[in-house]
C-alpha cells in the first residue's frame, strides 16, 4: 500500500515526545510522505525546523489559521508574510509547497468575521503572486469562503478544501473551481457520515486527496485516540468500498492528484 497524508499538524505538542516513531509507522505503513500545516507566527519558525530533519518526507505549509486570527490581524500578517515569503523562496534550507492552513471558520464564534475575511483574502493573493496552491480549513463559511476565492480563481495554482464533510451540492460549488480538490478524513469512517455515498454520487476519484488532520479526527476504529498518518489505510479502506474500487485504485489515484498539483 502507498499513499500521502495531505494534512497533518506533527510539529505539534502531541508529537513533541515520539516523532520518530510516529514517521517510521507511517512509514512502515505506506506513507510516501506528509504535508504540515502551519497555523500561526509563533510556532512558524519550529515547524520549519522539524520539516527541515526529516527533510522529503515531512513537507511545510505556512498561513495563518481563521481560528488564530485576533484583533491586532494586520500585526499578525505583517509577520506571516515574511515567513511565508522567505520559505517559498529558493534560496530556504526547506521549502514550503502551500500557503496554508488558511481559511474561515464561524463554527464557534463570529468575533472576528471581518478580521477572518481580510485575512483569508490577503492571504489567497500570496498564493497567487508566489503561485502556490492553498491548503483551504472552511467551516460554516463556504458563501464568504466561495465569494472571495472566485475573485481570483483565473489565478490560482490551486488548492486543496480540506476535511470535507458538506453534501452533494457543496461538493459541486467546490469543485467548480479548477484544480481544486477535497481533502477526505477520518470522518469517512464515521458511522453517522454519509460522506461516502456523497463522494460515490458527485465526486470523481480524481478530485480527492487523502488526510488525517492529525492529531485530531482519528479513524475508526481508532476514534477518539491520537491521530497519525499510519491510520490511513482505515479511510482508504473505507474509500474502497464506497467506490466500489480495490484500494490500489484508491492509492494510485491519489498519489497521482496529490503529486499534480503539489511540487513535491
Ligand atoms: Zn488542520
């Protein structure tokens, strides 16, 4: 089995203590390699790093993430700014391969509505000038999130929107942008989701790529614990069947999405 985890917060606390074993089971499993997100200024620097020793397996992403976003926002993007542009440049020691996670999120609050728009956009034109793909987090805002993006979708390299859960019709509206695909997780597994027959009815295989969101969002049966990109194989299981495809077709068809769009 091979496969890339699109997604995957491992220079986080969660990991601080085993890393190594955690990049050796995914490994171990299959993993060709890792995307991270980043998700604010201060632990930039240290994601980085950590892409940095295991340098072609572990790839950085930088943005700032819509639940990071504060009052003092132009502060926050002044600095994430310079980050984002000195590691997409040639001359860093580990490149990064997205902007991102950025995005939009009322889930729990609409503090910072405004705040949350002016970043997602200002951030989206980074993309464009660097022609970087965006690794896109949306919850409860795909109107703003759909509104803003169309403005400069002639532009964009592409992207991915990430932990899709929405039904058919958001399905649509999100792949109507050109090369841009929907990032699928634990939530697949779930139960109660009826994200499988979704995908079977409006999303070719060809649109989808394959995540964790490590730490969070672990498959069954692996619910409730730790996420790691080693439990892949239970969403490309699922997948399988939700297809109605063997799991090598799940594998080399997301590869092959993931490595057209990301340079890598
Ligand atoms: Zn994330």
């Amino acid at each position: 089995m091979a496969f890339i985890d699109t997604h995957a917060h491992l220079d986080g606390e969660d990991f601080a203590d085993d890393l190594h074993s955690v990049v050796q089971r995914a490994m171990d499993a299959g993993c060709r390699c890792v995307f991270v997100p980043g998700i604010n200024v201060q632990t930039s620097e240290h994601l980085l790093k950590v892409c940095d020793s295991f340098k072609g397996f572990l790839y950085p992403m930088l943005g700032l993430h819509p639940e990071e976003v504060e009052a003092d926002y132009r502060q926050q993007l002044l600095a994430m700014k310079e980050f984002v542009y000195e590691s997409a440049s040639n001359d860093s020691p580990v490149k990064i391969i997205a902007v991102g996670e950025i995005g939009l999120d009322f889930y729990w609050s609409r503090d910072f509505y405004e705040e949350q728009l002016q970043c997602f956009e200002e951030q989206v034109r980074w993309a464009v000038e660097l022609h970087l793909p965006l690794m896109i987090h949306c919850r409860k805002a795909q109107a703003e999130m759909v509104r803003i993006l169309r403005k400069y979708e002639k532009n964009l390299v592409g992207g991915v929107f990430h932990c899709f859960t929405g039904n058919e019709q958001e399905a649509r509206e999100l792949l109507s942008f050109q090369n841009f695909l929907l990032g699928i997780g634990g939530v697949s597994t779930f139960k109660s989701s009826h994200l499988t027959n979704v995908l079977h009815a409006v999303v070719p295989l060809s649109r989808i790529v394959l995540e964790t969101d490590s730490p969070y969002m672990a498959p069954v049966p692996m619910r409730g614990q730790r996420n790691e990109p080693s439990f892949i194989p239970y969403i490309i299981k699922r997948l399988a069947d939700g297809y109605n495809i063997p799991e090598e077709d799940i594998c080399r068809q997301t590869i092959e999405n993931t490595t057209s769009l990301f340079a890598i």
